[in-house]
C-alpha cells in the first residue's frame, strides 16, 4: 500500500525545511536496525543461496562469475553511500559524470525549452509560421483578438526566448498550446478545457544536484506563469534518503536563490522563477503519485533520469520500467530526459567502475556496511569482503560483486544461518550499456517517440529527450525485448482491437485537430475531392465492406453510396505515349471547368450545404466502431465463428484506414490552413538543423551519400504466398479473446493487397544504386543548372522568386532550404526520372529496388531497413528527416540505415502478371490502375504505418506524373561509372 503524501511545506516566509512530499515510510527492522523492514527481506532473500547458479553469460570465461546469492543494489544509496558517490565521480576514470556534466552545462538552455515544447530562439528565423485557425475539435469559443504587438511578440517570443503567459488562459486547441492538450480524447482529449498552467519537473533518483543545476538554473528562461508571482515550473527532487535529500535542496537554494526578491522568503530560486521540492519516495511510489493527480494537471511535465541510472535494469526490465512510467505519470505530450552511457571501448568502461584511487571500491563496499545496519549490526563484517569486478563486452553490462575472502557464517537474527565459501560472489549490482540499437528498441518497446537528443563531444554519452505521444506505432521488427513473437506477426493477421483504437486515434488526430472547418469544404488538391469526403469514407467503407462480406445491413446506407470510393483523375487525359487514349472502367469528373477521365466513383454532393454535417459523420463513425467491437465481442464467445475470410475483412478494412490517413496528409500538407498535429511536440528546427549537418559530416557528407551500393545479377522472388480463394476453408476451432491465439489457429496468415501474392521469380541484371535518396539540396542544385522549372509540389516558391528562395511544405509551416537540404525531397516521379537522367542514370526498376531494401544484413552491411525503431515511419516525425546511411556502432553493432522517411519511385508500369488474381474483397483495388500510368513504389513514408512500412511485399502506385505523393527516389546504374565507389 503507498503511504499517504503528506507535506512540510510552508507559505512564505520560508519553512525551515524544503517543502517535501513524504511517501516512504521507515519501518524498524526485526532486531532493532534502523533500515527498512522491506529493505532487510530483500537482503535476507538475497544472502539465501539459490539451488542454481547464475552464470552472467554463455561464454567459458563467464563461469568464474557465476553466483548463487545477490545483495540489492539500493544498499549503496544510503546518506553515506550518496556522499561517497559523489567523490568517485571526480575521478578522472569516470567519463559518466564529465559526459553528463559537459552536456547539461553547454546545453542546459536549450534542453529546458524543449523538455516543455518550447523553441529555442532560432527556430523562429527558418520557419514560416502562418495565424492558424481552431481544429474541428477545438472548443467553438475564440479568446478575444490580440492587441497589436511588435513584429517578435506576434512571434510568439521576446529576446529570442518565449512571450510570458500573461493573457488569458489558453484552451485546449489554441495555436500557442498545441501539445499540453494530451492528444485526443477524454482527459488527454478534445473537450477544449484544458488550460497551461504551472510546469513540472520531477527527478528520479536526484542525488547531489550538482549537475541538475544546470538545467534548473535554465528553467527560468520558460515561459512566466499564467498566475501573477508564482513559480512557472516546480522543480521535484524524487530520492529515498530523506536527510541528503534535504541538505541537498538547501544547497540547490543557497547556489541558486536571488540575493533579493521572492527566493529570500520561500523556496523558490531565479528570482521567483523555478519553485524546488523534495519528493522522499521509491521510484514506483513517485510515479504512482504523480499518476495519481499528485503534481499540477493544467501544465506540461517532464520527467529527469539522469546518470544513467537506466542501467540498473536489464534491457527487458529498463523498457517495462519506461512503459510504465510513460502511462502511469505521463499524458501524451509529457516527456522524459533519459541519460544513457553507450557501449563504449571496454577498457574505459572497466576503468570507470574500478579507478586507479580506489573510489569506486569504498562506495561498493560502504553498501555492504550499510546492508549490515539494515540486519541490526554485527551480522556483516565487511573485513571479510573485497570488491570484485569486470565488464562483460558480449552483453553491454559492467558486474560487480562482493567477494568473500575466506569461508564464514552469517547469522542474520531470526533467519537461519547461512554459510558462505571462500571465493564465492555475491552479485549486487549490474550496469548495462546501450547501443543505439538497443536505447531505440527499448524506446519503442515502451511507446515513446524520440525527440532529439544532445551527445558529448567524444560520442560516448547522451541525453534522449522523448515524449508519449499521442499515439505510438510499434515497430514490426523483431527485438529481444518482445517475449511473445507472434504479437508482431499478427500485424498481418487479425488485428487486435489495440490496432484498431490506435489507428482509430491516429485518424482522430488527422481529421479532428489538424483540419480547421473552414477546410472541410474545401480541396487542397484539385485532384481529390473536399476534406469532409475522407471523414465519411472511412467508416463508410468499412462498413460496406463488412455488409457485403458478412450478408448484414447497412449502418446508414445513403452514406455508403456517398462515400464507398474516392477519385484518381488522370493527370495527363491518355496524351502521354503508349498510354491508352479510353481506358476501360471509366468515368469522368470536372475538375476546373474541364471534364476528365476517372475511374468509377462514388456520386458526391454538388453544394456544401448537401453533405452531411461533421456531427453526423462522427456520430456515424461512432456506430460503426461499436459494430466492429461487436464482431470481436461475438468471436470471443462463440456467437460467432472466425474464419480467414472475416480475419481478412478487418485486416484489409483497417489497413485501408492507415493508407487513406496517409493520402488526406499528401492533401493537407498543400494547404497553409493546416494545422500541426495535436499531442506531438513541435520539431525545433534550429537545433536539428545543427545536428543534423553534423551528423552528415559524420558520415562523410555527399560524397557518401552519393556513394554506388553495387549488386550482381540475381533473381529475385517478388510477393508472398496468400490465397484468398482457400479463406472459408480456415477456420478457428474455438472462441477466443486473444487475437495471437486467434492468429495461431488461423495458421499464422500474412494477409496481403492482391498485387502482393507471389509472382514468377524475375530476373535482375548487375547494377549500381546510389547509397541514399536524392535529397532536397541535390534536386536544387538540379534544377540551378539546368534553369529548369520543374520545381517539387513539396516546396513553396512565391511567384517570380528565384528557385534559391525555396522553401519546403510541412505541417508546422514552410522551412527554410537550410533546414530541409539534407531530407529526401519528395517529388513526381517524372520530375525525379528528370534529375536521374541528368546525373547519367535513371530509376530503378521494381525488382531493383527491392533487392536493394532486402540488403538489410551480409556484404552492404544494412543498406535499408524500411521499418525498425529509429527509420522515419509510423509518425516518428511528421516531416522527412535526414537519411541515414548503415554504420558499425562503437560495439561494432552494424546499423542499417533509412531514407529519411519517403516511398521510393520505380521505373516500373503498375501492371498485371503471371499468377494475379483480383481481391475477392476489393476486385478493383489493383486492377482499376492496370492502365500504363500508374508507377510501382516501395517502402513506406513518415506517415506509413509500420504494418505496411515492414511488410516486404507491399506494393504502392501512383500517377508517374503524381507530384503530391511523399515519394524520393535513387539514381541506378547498370554499371558504376568510372571512379564510383
């Protein structure tokens, strides 16, 4: 049971004590120690032999490490035990703390705005910010207009740095406060209620605060609060050693506090600025607190994790702990600041953890003498213990022990003795070491999105800001964190209802906060139709889909004629060579006064005030949720049997969500109107651009990127096997709520679009691939040389400017080229085929490129990987991001690269082949487009779900001369020409 929080704070003047929030209990021990009673039963546990050993590892050399007794590591945190802490870290041997201490102090500005989503004061300068409307979901009432202001206060910011929260308070929905709303619905949701109020910053295991510092004494540059004279963030220390944590505090106090002002008469420091608090709790006692309304709830938190106490757990165990605090403590939109030490060169590690001065061995061994306070004294006689120690490079973990250096017998009073041998080891402490590989996996096994991170100068040690957001996509790929594979395979079966309520958030999103009203009537590209078409036809093809296939009624069926299939005009009206001038299965539709040849489409109001309203199609959309719950209700109790027939229906209705959810972004993202998506930070784009430039000079600039990856001839085995014909002959053979058993007794099934089922396997001839996509900077420098006007639908060009005055479109406002040239830029593929043809190249062909993104292992060392935690899909980011070429970790963990976050254009005719066979499902889904316009592309984009970004066979088309798609392509070869690598 939590004990209840109490607190010793004070109203001004100032308490003799910091305001502290009391949640651990002390407990007499049995025998009359003064620890704590849960404290000594994990001791006691420990010291008992286990009938096993526990050998560290797999290897022969583990073996003299092998262990049958533990002591628990929080021994060494006593008041003692902190206080020789912080004297080992002065060692010059313990890199850790100099890392850690050289990022907060270069960069502690900087990571206090972006913990609570602010921007750093260039980020203003590179980025056209545009006065944006509500979102649909916003509250109706608008605050009253501003009163004029001068050119950097419209701005947002005053002296480079955030405007005070003086006005009003903002809602849910306003402009300035985006990302505090939580996401969507409910609490975090689109009530438009909630309010900013006062920030919170709570640290885990706190310690001295000499490094903290820092970044409180950076926190004063946040916003002021909405409340005249109060702090605008609280600043928590969460430890479990109540006496250093107060002489702590009062030492933050006197460094910090104003010499006059508010600091002198209560515990606040900056002039009022940053109140400081105590938290006296465990870490689960803390963040169940927090969870529990125990910190402000109308402002933004972050969570502080500093010296890379991350690896105290185990890799399974560091991302469960992660998990749980991303949703115990955090709202979507909240962050964490999570320091991590990288597999580094072994024998620095080793030094670090056993230094020359012998430092590290008294705090080791000072545990020991505390474990002994805890059993009553007298029990332990740390005489007859050494430190003993290694790093295991194999696992990424440094061990340490205590030693036993002759045979002796613990009696622990009122246990029964234990008799331990000469040379045996206890384990008491393990600190695992992450690659980046591992910190990505364990991120994305925990939901959280990374935002940026700062990195010491000698790349050993860094500082990862994430956040929940929103809504999270986990990665297909296979870790060692997953215990229970099948989960991922079922991304291609049955969907669990978790798909559907994330996918159906991710829409929420896309529709309820990014699109104002005065959008919905509207078109931001000619080719598609009005906004308010996509909310309908969601949930109306869905259950069209669901009606035909399981013989049932309609929910509402007039909305199933309006909204049952959207519109792909031909952009070129059978004009371009061999394409046919009348296709077969067409319609037309005006666009701009002109009629033009489409393919068959739903009949769609003329006059907006015909459609139904938004309050309509949710209310509809809502119904068919319930229904699709339903089905999932009946498949558990056996009301219903589950085929893979109806396995498939929902599989192929909730992809075609996650694509369509794609497509209305390549709409919205052409419109100035829209606005950026609610609980997700804003990206800064002065830092990143920073970063970003350096990490491409890291690796080699665009002499790498432009590097020539070369392959052999090979065949290559397109699609996979998934025959629709055989669905009602697999069924399930008993009810069930679990969708991976469900999957099981289905056979594991790999659903797929018809364009995906196997085909011949095809021949591909020698050729050589650029290492990464074109890039923005390369396709200006294209368009420079040959004075074309062939400028992208990606970027923003007012009219008679020079092509150099290019901006790129995102969701967050146009940015400037400095910030973009190093993203894949996204264009037709007509325009790309353009810039190959110019390099002496052209694209690649189907077959081509797949074989290049299956090189993700062997002789190109991970050319490509589309979905893994780190690429840029599934709303990592919602902009391109730079691509990232494969290199060797410091473990020599090879990392595969991505291409920043596009699907990638073919040369290859979208068409029919030998063994294809229209969905039984979706007939016309790939056979409509069989009509020599239409392009194959691979991979996935930003906005690409990873179900459909990971699955090999996925096969994408668009118009050659489609310029909207976030589509880059590469420049191919059939030989490398002279002097490529």
């Amino acid at each position: 049971m939590t004990p209840t929080a109490t607190s010793t704070a004070a109203s001004p003047p100032r308490s003799a004590l910091p305001p502290l929030v009391q949640l651990y209990s002390h407990a007499a021990a049995p025998g009359g120690g003064d620890g704590d009673a849960e404290l000594r039963a994990a001791i006691v546990a420990g010291l008992r032999a286990q009938p096993q050993l526990t050998t560290p590892g797999r290897t022969d050399a583990d073996r003299a490490y092998a262990f049958r007794r533990t002591m628990p590591t929080t021994v060494m945190y006593s008041e003692k035990g902190l206080q020789l802490y912080d004297r080992l870290v002065e060692e010059p041997e313990y890199y850790l703390w100099s890392a850690e201490l050289e990022i907060l102090s270069t960069y502690a500005p900087e990571i206090a705005l972006r913990a609570f989503g602010h921007a750093t004061p260039g980020t203003s300068k590179l980025c056209s910010r545009y006065t944006q409307p509500k979102g649909l979901a916003a509250a109706a009432s608008q605050p009253p207009p501003d009163e004029p202001q001068h050119e950097q206060e419209r701005n947002g910011r005053k002296n480079g740095y955030p405007l005070p929260l003086v006005r009003a308070k903002e809602k849910w929905g306003d402009q300035r406060v985006g990302k505090h709303n939580g996401g969507v619905n409910g609490e975090e949701g689109l009530d438009g209620k909630r309010t900013v109020g006062c920030a919170s910053l709570v640290e885990l295991g706190a310690g001295s605060l000499r490094k903290t510092a820092h970044l409180v004494r950076a926190l004063q540059h946040l916003p002021e609060s909405a409340e005249a004279g109060k702090p605008a963030v609280q600043y928590y220390a969460l430890d479990l050693d109540r006496a250093e944590l107060v002489r702590t505090l009062e030492d933050l106090h006197r460094q910090e506090a104003a010499a006059d002002g508010p600091d002198t008469a209560q515990w606040t420091v900056c002039g009022g600025k940053v109140g400081i608090n105590g938290m006296h709790a465990t870490y689960d006692q803390g963040l169940a607190h927090i969870g529990a309304g125990g910190l402000p709830s109308d402002g933004p938190r972050c969570l502080l994790w500093l010296g890379s106490s991350i690896g105290n757990f185990d890799r399974r165990g560091a991302a469960d702990f992660l998990k749980d605090a991303a949703q115990s403590a955090l709202r979507p939109g909240d962050t964490m600041l999570i320091s991590i030490d990288r597999r580094n060169k072994p024998e620095e590690v080793a030094a670090a953890y056993n230094d020359a001065n012998g430092k590290t061995r008294e705090f080791i061994l000072e545990g020991l003498r505390h474990a002994d306070q805890v059993l009553g004294g007298g029990v332990l006689d740390v005489s007859k213990f050494e430190y003993h120690d290694r790093y295991n490079a194999i696992e990424g973990r440094h061990e340490s022990y205590y030693r036993s250096t002759v045979a002796q017998r613990i009696e622990v009073p009122g246990e029964e003795p234990t008799e331990i041998d000469a040379g045996e080891l206890i384990h008491c402490e393990s600190s695992y070491k992450f690659s980046e590989r591992e910190t990505l996996d364990t991120f994305d096994y925990a939901g959280l999105r990374v935002v940026q991170r700062w990195t010491d100068k000698a790349q050993r040690y860094d500082v990862w800001l994430v956040e929940r957001p929103a809504v999270h996509f986990l990665s297909t790929q296979p870790t060692g964190l997953i215990k229970e594979p099948t989960l991922q395979a079922s991304s291609w079966g049955l969907p669990t209802r978790e798909d559907w309520t994330r996918t159906w958030k991710a829409w929420d999103i896309v529709t309820l906060t990014m699109i104002p009203s005065e959008m919905l009537h509207e078109k931001p590209i000619d080719l598609r139709h009005k906004c308010i078409f996509y909310i309908g036809h969601i949930p109306a093809f869905l259950d069209l889909t669901l009606s035909r296939n399981l013989n049932e009624p309609h929910t509402h069926e007039p909305y199933s004629l309006i909204f049952e299939r959207g519109v792909d005009p031909h952009m070129d009206d059978g004009e371009e060579e061999g394409s046919p001038a009348a296709p077969a299965n067409v319609d037309t539709i005006e666009i701009n006064g002109k009629q033009v040849y489409c393919h068959a489409h739903s009949k769609v109001p003329d006059k907006d005030e015909d459609w139904p309203t938004l309050q309509e199609l949710l209310a509809y959309k809502a119904k068919v949720v319930a229904r699709v719950d339903a089905i999932y209700d009946d498949i558990a109790s056996g009301r219903r049997t589950l085929d893979r027939r109806l396995a498939r229906t929902l599989w192929m209705t909730l992809e075609h969500k996650a694509l369509h959810m794609e497509t209305l972004l390549y709409m919205l993202l052409q419109s100035d109107k829209t606005l950026p998506p609610a609980g997700f930070m804003p990206p800064d784009w002065a830092t990143l651009q920073r970063d970003w430039d350096a990490a491409d000079a890291r690796q080699g600039g665009q002499r790498a990127r432009e590097q020539l990856v070369s392959f052999g001839p090979a065949r290559v085995v397109l699609g996979h096997v998934d025959d629709d014909a055989k669905d009602f002959d697999v069924k399930a053979s008993r009810a069930s709520s679990d969708v991976a058993d469900l999957n099981e007794q289905l056979g594991r099934p790999e659903f797929g679009w018809d364009n995906e089922t196997q085909r011949p396997a095809t021949q591909c001839d020698a050729f050589a691939i650029s290492a990464a996509p074109i890039s923005n900077g390369q396709y200006l420098a294209f368009l420079q040389a040959t004075r074309s006007s062939a400028v992208p639908a990606s970027w923003v060009l007012p009219a008679g400017a020079d092509v150099d005055e290019a901006r790129v479109r995102t969701l967050y406002g146009a940015v400037q080229m400095s910030v973009a040239h190093l993203w894949p830029v996204q264009a037709s593929g007509k325009e790309l085929a353009a810039y190959c043809a110019w390099k002496g190249g052209r694209l690649p062909t189907h077959v081509e490129l797949r074989r290049f993104l299956d090189a993700s292992s062997g002789e190109h060392g991970g050319a490509n990987c589309t979905d893994r935690p780190g690429a840029n899909v599934g709303f990592r980011n919602w902009t391109p991001v730079p691509a990232q070429l494969p290199r060797t970790d410091h473990d020599g963990d090879t990392l595969p690269g991505h291409n920043g976050g596009v699907w990638e254009w073919t040369s290859s005719k979208f068409d029919g082949y030998d063994g294809f066979r229209p969905s039984a499902l979706y007939p016309a889904y790939s056979a409509d487009f069989f009509d020599g316009k239409h392009n194959v592309l691979l991979g996935g984009s930003w906005a690409t779900t990873p179900s459909i970004a990971g699955r090999r066979t996925v096969v994408n088309t668009y118009q050659f001369a489609y310029p909207y798609v976030f589509a880059g392509a590469r420049v191919v070869f059939d030989q490398a020409p002279n002097g490529a690598a």
